[in-house]
C-alpha cells in the first residue's frame, strides 16, 4: 500500500509518500520533502496567514512531482492521498485539501482526512516503533501543550493542557522580547549553548500546584520584566536569559509528562510537536525517564516539526485500525483530537 501525504497548515509546505512493505508488513518514507516559509514570514515576526496560502499554492506543485518522480512512482500506484484537514490556519489548510480533493477526483484514489495533531502524536512510528497502548503522549508545538492519553489507535483522551499560551508561543514570544528573529525555539536553542543556566532564575509555573496541566504567560511575563531590568540586553546576557529560558520551559514539560506517566500508571513517553527537537529538552527528559523507569519514544527531530511524513503515517494507522472513515468532511481550522 502507498499513501500520499500532504500537509499545508501552517508555514511548512510538505508532501511525502509512505509505503507499507508487503513481505514484513511494516510501512517506510520512500520519498518526502519539506519547504519551510520561515525567511518569507521572518520579516513580519511571525506568521502570516495570506502569505502561506500563497505560498503554498506556489510550492505544493512542483513538490509533488518532485517526490512522486523520486519515488519512481505514477499515479495508479497511489492506494490513498492523505491530508491534514486541520488543525492550522483555513487558508493554508484550503490549499492542501482542495489539491488534495482535486487529484483524488482526477485519479480516482480515495482522499481521508487527518488530524494534524495525531500525525505528530504517532511520529515515533514514522521509522521506529510505537509503544504498546496505553502510552503518553506530549503535544508540544507553536498553537498546542498537551498531554495525551492514548488508549488505542483513534481512542485519545486529553489528561492536561494549557491553560494559556502554548509551550512553543513561550518560546517565540520570550525569543521576541530578548530581539531574536522568529520563530524562537530554535534561536533561543541557540544562544542558549554559551549561556549560563543558572544566571537568571525564572519561574516553574504549575509545578506546586498538582494536576497536569501548565500555563506559560506568567513565564513570558517574568522574561519581560527580567529584560526591561537590563535595560539594554548584551550578547552574554542574552545567552543567559536564552538558557534561563529553555530550562525553565523544560523542566516544567519533563515534570508534568513524568507525572502523567506515573499518574496514569503507563510508564511509556512519546514526545511530538517543533519544540520536541528541541536537544536539551530531549536530554533532560531521557534522563529523568531512564531514572523513573519509563520508556521514551522520541522522533527523530525532523519528524517532530512539520512534515508529511506524519500524515501519510497516521493515515497507515487508521486504515489498518478498522476505523470507519469520514465520508462527509470539511477543513477544520479548530479541530478537537
Ligand atoms: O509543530 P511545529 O513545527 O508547528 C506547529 O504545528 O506549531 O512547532 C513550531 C514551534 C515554534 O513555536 C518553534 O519555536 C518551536 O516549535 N520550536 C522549538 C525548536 N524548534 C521549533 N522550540 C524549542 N527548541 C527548538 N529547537
Ligand atoms: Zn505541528
């Protein structure tokens, strides 16, 4: 079985085909590429939704010959085209599934829709293993902080969330105080290794208070009054605030998904989302599960940020999981797992 998977929602374009072998019946990437729009939106400080759409319109084509060429394949040999109908932005998420819509009319080869999220929430499959259910899940990206407990393929149940901005919009938007371009996450990643981790103490929000859920504004707060006391931010200074930061976001997401595991007695882990590949996040976290006893399942960094990889991945799942497909569906800009 071959699908092709298409993802548009937000400022990456992607297209990948994934393949199930049918000697071992385990599934591969045979092709994918990734565009990422992140100079184009960099000068705006963020994304912007017309400008992705646009952006998509012109990238999506020509990555679709691309990686169907790559993969030596032609139409026919397509069993499914995947695409993520939402979460993401509506224009960005149009340009994906109406393509999508039109290709699977012109072929014949049935479209399903796919949830965003569960493509990041089943990444560690991509070219691993998934963990036995139930399992874990930590949802990190720009829009989303949860934790997910997944009892079975399609079977998703949110034990804790953010009660404010997302961990990923803590990052940007601390990156954005301290002068750094967007998106954040990485920049502060950056500064971050020559800086001094124990220079500027910033606060662990929702870790004294029980429960699983988190909340990143107060965080964010604390960043701007500590910047506004060094009035004019050096390099160093800027390094150790980037790892004041990091430390500070992650060890309140390595605490709660550590709890979550022992609340829920499912001591597996998966991470997913941008601010999974975060490196000291990843580190901090497998030493504090490899210390509790709990199985960590990380993607590989480039699955943990958009792809779509993901999507044709999560397709493979729900169709080997007898769940009944949608017949009627429509993009969803807000979209519930
Ligand atoms: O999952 P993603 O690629 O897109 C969304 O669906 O939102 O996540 C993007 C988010 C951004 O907030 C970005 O700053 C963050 O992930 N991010 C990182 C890193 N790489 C991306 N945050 C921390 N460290 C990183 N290395
Ligand atoms: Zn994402």
């Amino acid at each position: 079985m071959k699908i092709l998977g298409i993802e548009t929602s937000c400022d990456e374009t992607a297209v990948a085909i994934y393949s199930q072998d049918p000697h071992s019946g385990a599934g591969k990437v045979i092709a994918e590429q990734v565009a990422s729009q992140i100079k184009t939106h960099a000068r705006y400080g963020g994304v912007v939704p017309e400008v992705a759409s646009r952006e998509h319109l012109k990238l999506l084509p020509p990555m679709l010959d691309t990686v169907m060429q790559s993969a030596a394949l032609d139409w026919q040999q397509l069993d499914v085209i995947a695409v993520t109908a939402g979460p993401g932005l509506m224009g960005a998420l149009l340009v994906g599934v109406s393509y999508a819509r039109a290709l699977g009319e012109s072929t014949g080869i049935p479209v399903i829709p796919v949830h965003h999220m569960e493509g990041h929430l089943l990444a560690p499959g991509i070219n691993g293993e998934l963990p036995e259910f139930p399992f874990i899940t930590l949802l990190v990206s720009g829009g989303h902080t949860l934790l997910v407990k997944v009892e079975a393929i399609g079977k998703y149940r949110i034990i804790g969330q953010t009660l404010d901005d997302a961990a990923g919009e803590c990052f940007d938007k601390s990156a954005r105080l301290l002068g750094l371009p967007y998106p954040g996450g990485p920049e502060i990643a950056r500064l971050a290794l020559q800086g001094n981790r124990d220079r500027f103490r910033l606060p662990r929000p929702m870790l004294n208070k029980g429960g699983l859920n988190f909340s990143f504004s107060g965080l964010k707060t604390a960043v701007m009054y500590k910047v506004r006391e060094l009035g004019e931010p050096n390099q160093q200074d800027r390094c150790d605030m980037a790892a004041a930061i990091e430390a500070a976001i992650c060890d309140v997401l390595v605490t709660q998904a550590i709890r979550a595991c022992v609340e829920e007695d499912a001591p597996r882990l998966v991470i997913g989302g941008g601010v999974a590949s975060n490196e000291w996040f990843r580190a901090t976290l497998l030493q504090m599960a490899s210390s509790k006893g709990i199985a960590l399942f990380m993607p590989d960094p480039r699955y943990c940020t958009d792809n779509a990889a993901m999507i044709a991945h999560a397709a493979f799942h729900t169709m080997h999981s007898n769940l009944t497909m949608p017949v009627d569906w429509d993009v969803r800009a807000r979209w519930p797992l």
